[in-house]
C-alpha cells in the first residue's frame, strides 16, 4: 500500500497573496485608464481632464483632481461619484466635473448636442493591459 502526502504549503500562500497581487494588477489597470481617459477627453478649458481621478483600496487622489479641475475652471463644480472608498480588489476611475456625463452621452433633449465618449472607450481598452499586470504580479 503507497502513502501520498500532498504538500499545498505553496497552494495555500498563493491563496493568501492573490488578493494583494490582483488588487496591485487592479491599481495599475485603473491607472492606465485614467490616463487613457485624459487622452481622450475633450478640452475648452481643461477642467475636465484635470478633474479625472483614481481611487483603489491604497487611497485615491481625488483631492489632487479637485485642485486641478478648480485651477483649470475656477467655476467648476467638482463632485465625487463613486460610493467611497474601494476595498481590496477594485478600483474607481471617474471625472469629477458634472458635465461630463453630457460629453460622454450626449443630452438627450438636444439630439445634435455633439458628444464625444473618453471614459467608455478608456474602459474598454482596459482588458489587455489587466491581462498584462496579472502576468507580471503572479510571475
């Protein structure tokens, strides 16, 4: 009769640092979409690429898109979005000026109101780049 004895020593530390190694992929993904967006986004005065920001579970710099946005346009009104702070494993990327949401879909009442989408597309591009960080963090 053989004996087996599995040792899962590895398994076992790899289940307790996934969630740190996801959440890092996580981060710089939310990063890269930031700065994806930033590109994209329209500009008449700045304030809304400068009011952009990125919150993960290490903290967020949202006061920093705040100050931006305000220098850029000192009539803008900055507002936070995104339902407070992010636990391990996500992450929050968001324009903070309230018209943003009118460049990015258009309004509704004026159908020729020209729109041009900066977070959607930032968003979707996301995917290879997440694929990117996860091989280099569970490397």
């Amino acid at each position: 009769m053989s004996t087996f004895i599995l040792d899962d020593a590895v398994l076992q530390r790899l289940i307790k640092v996934s969630p740190e190694m996801v959440d890092k992929a996580i981060r710089a993904t939310a990063f890269d979409v930031a700065a994806n967006a930033i590109n994209l986004a329209k500009v008449a005065t700045g304030a809304m690429r400068a009011s952009i920001f990125v919150k993960t579970s290490k903290g967020s710099d949202v006061s920093q898109a705040e100050q931006a946005a305000n220098y850029m346009n000192p009539n803008t009104e900055f507002s936070d979005p995104t339902p407070g702070n992010p636990p391990l494993m996500t992450a929050y990327v968001a324009p903070g000026v309230n018209y943003a949401v009118f460049q990015e879909f258009g309004k509704p009442s004026q159908p020729n109101y020209p729109y041009k989408p900066f977070m959607t597309p930032a968003i979707e591009n996301a995917d290879r780049k997440f694929e990117e960080y996860l091989k280099k963090v569970f490397e």
